[in-house]
C-alpha cells in the first residue's frame, strides 16, 4: 500500500447511514416552505463546514427556498451541476409512522428513497473530496431544489438557466429496478377541468338542475380511456371535488388529471386531445386548462456516452450499470435533458416503495453509489 493509499479517507457506509438518519429526520414536504427550509438550513451549514461558495435564492408563492453552492476550485467555468431535491411527499408526522430504522439490509424512512438517499449521497461525494485535499478537473455545483414533488414550479427556470451553464447533469433521483440509473423519462402533463352546471333543490325542483358531478362522471371515463400502454401514453383523473350539498343538484365540480407521454410529438397530441373534450350533457360548460409540465427526456448520443462512462466506472467499482428507459415518473432532469445538456438520472440510492408508508433504500447500495458518484466527479472532463 502506497502513502497516498493509507491517506486515502474511508467511505464508509455507516457513516452515510447516520447522514441519512439526520436528513430523513428533518421532515420537509413540499406544501410546508418552513420544513422545507429547515432541511436547507441543515445543509446549507454542512457545505458552509466544506468552504462551498453558497447561493440560496429566497422561496417565492409559498414556496421554500432554493439552495446552491459551487465547489471552491474551477472558477466559473462550465462543469457538472448535481441536481437534487430535498422535498418529499409525506407529511409532518410521518416520521412517527414510517420510522427511522434498519432492518437488516433495508433502510425504512420518509423521503429515504426518493431522494434524500440520493441528495445526501452528493454531499457525501463532495465531504470526501474535501477530506482527500483533491479536486475535480470540473467544477461541480450543487443545486437542492424545494418543490419538486410537485412539478418545480419556482424552480424549473434557475434549473434550466443553471443547466445551461455547465457540461453534464448528474441527478440524484433513486435507482430504479434492483440499480438500474434513467436514460429516459415519459414527459409529465396536467390539467384541470372545470365543470359548471345548474343547482336546484334534489326532491323538490331536481329537473331544473344540471348536474356538474355527472357531466364529470362522463369525462372521468373518457379521459381515462385516452391511456393506451402500447402507446406509453397513460392518463389518471388523481383529484376531483364538487358538489355543496347531498340534497342539492351540484353546480360545480372538478377534476385534476396526470398525462404521461414518452416524446414530444405524442405530448402535443394528447394535450389537444384532452384541451378540446367536450360534455354531451345538456345546459353545463366544461372549461380545461393545463398543459405539458415537465417535457420528455429521451436518450440520445450524449446521454449514452455519458452512460457509457458510468457503467465503466462501476465495473471498475465492482458491479454492473444498467439503464432504464422511458420510465413513467418525471424529474427535474426532464428540463436538462430538453435544453440538450447530457444528463443522467436515478444516480440516488437502490430501494423502493416512494410515496409509500414503507418507502425504504437498501444499506447495501450507500457504498458502492457513493463510489459511483465520487467516481463522476472525478473523471468527468
């Protein structure tokens, strides 16, 4: 073993287990700017320790705040943005229910897998550099956004803007498929329909009504029927409300709908489709608006050239890369990859269950996925 060999700091998965507790534990979903806040605050004060230049953007239209911070060497130059965010779906209290804890290679927490697993892994890889005295041939900027979850709203023109400026995308979304990192995304669409029909009394004057709920019930079924899975085109009403009483013919009601499209061509097909639905029930008006949230994110040559690196550098690791194409969820890497910066995604940690009341990573993923992003950043040219 060489001097540089025994200097060489440890990565150590127990040590990334215990980062991920602390991240885990600070509950931050998206819709709470506060929580979300407190969780920016924490990591805001480890990339300080670190000597990162930070830059956080305040939160806007309720909104937490938007976090970046930019390796000390390399100048303003183009590099590689590490993309990340640090909200989550559950709730304030979760943590009571989805606790905290290991079972043997299962890792259980709120947020774990998607993505705090994979947001803290980032740091982790920029900690060890720190540590090692080494640098990166690129610089490397760190970007944990608040309101992913819910389609990036504040955030998706400084992602862009913040894209363009560098050479690579690495995203810290989850693995998926037993390890698999994301080539491909389905673009995401919503809308939101509007019915308005005519109250009336239901026993007294029920024929003067004109029910909004049941215009709706019709649609529901016909926008479901738009999912064709040969197709990769799936819609899903998620949300409806309506109505103001059980003994009143309801006047309004209202339906939130989630298309997913696997190119930009069936993305404009399908939101014409859905823009332009119509009720054949008498005396109501349907108002739809809505459109393409976050575009498709299609493999090309550069995204398979940057893969190709990463599946070297984990064989080099000790494992086998794969890549999943086309999977349904979106990300934020769906707006790098539009504006043509390669980009690959799911370089979080392996698990399963997001959204979930069992969400949980595997322990045996933090080392090797660690590696693999240290190993990106250090090769990268």
């Amino acid at each position: 073993m060489n001097e540089a060999s025994r200097n060489e700091p440890v990565i150590s998965a127990e040590e990334i287990f215990e980062g991920i507790r602390q991240w885990v534990s600070i509950e931050s979903p998206s819709t709470d700017a506060a929580a979300v806040n407190r969780m920016a605050d924490h990591v805001q004060d480890g990339l300080a320790r670190l000597g990162a230049i930070i830059e956080r953007t305040p939160g806007r239209d309720g909104w937490g705040d938007i976090l970046k911070a930019r390796t000390q060497w390399g100048g303003d130059g183009p590099g590689i943005l590490v993309l990340s965010h640090i909200d989550t779906v559950h709730p304030i209290g979760m943590i009571e229910k989805l606790r905290f804890e290991r079972q043997g290679d299962v890792v259980f927490g709120p947020g774990i897998y998607d993505m705090k697993g994979g947001a803290y892994l980032a740091f982790y890889a920029y900690q060890h550099l720190m540590r090692a005295g080494r640098q990166t041939p690129l610089p490397v900027t760190f970007m944990f956004v608040p309101e992913e979850e819910v389609g990036s709203p504040t955030s998706r023109a400084l992602i862009e803007a913040e894209a363009l400026k560098n050479k690579y995308v690495l995203v810290t979304e989850p693995a998926r498929d037993g390890g698999k990192i994301v080539t491909s995304r389905k673009g995401v669409g919503r809308f939101v329909v509007e019915i308005e029909g005519r109250p009336a009394h239901a026993g007294a004057r029920h024929e003067d009504g004109r029910s909004a709920v049941r215009a709706m019930a019709k649609l529901i079924l016909e926008l479901e029927g738009m999912t064709d899975y040969d197709r990769g085109i799936t819609t899903n009403v998620g949300l409806i409300s309506g109505g103001t009483g059980v003994n009143v013919v309801p006047q309004f009601c209202t339906a939130e709908v989630d298309l997913r499209v696997p190119d930009a061509a069936t993305g404009e097909e399908m939101v014409a489709r859905i823009l332009g639905i119509t009720s054949d029930e008498p005396g109501v008006k349907v108002t739809v608006t809505g459109g393409m949230n976050r575009p498709p994110y299609q493999k090309d040559e550069k995204i398979a050239k940057l893969f190709d690196h990463a599946k070297m550098l984990a064989a080099e690791i000790g494992f086998e890369l794969e890549d999943c194409v086309v999977t349904g969820g979106g990300s934020d890497g769906n707006f790098t990859a539009a504006v043509g910066v390669p980009t690959l995604d799911g370089l979080g940690v392996d698990g399963k269950g997001a959204h979930t009341d069992y969400e949980q990573a595997y322990y045996s993923s933090f080392e090797p996925r660690a590696r693999l992003m240290l190993r990106m950043l250090e090769t990268l040219t």
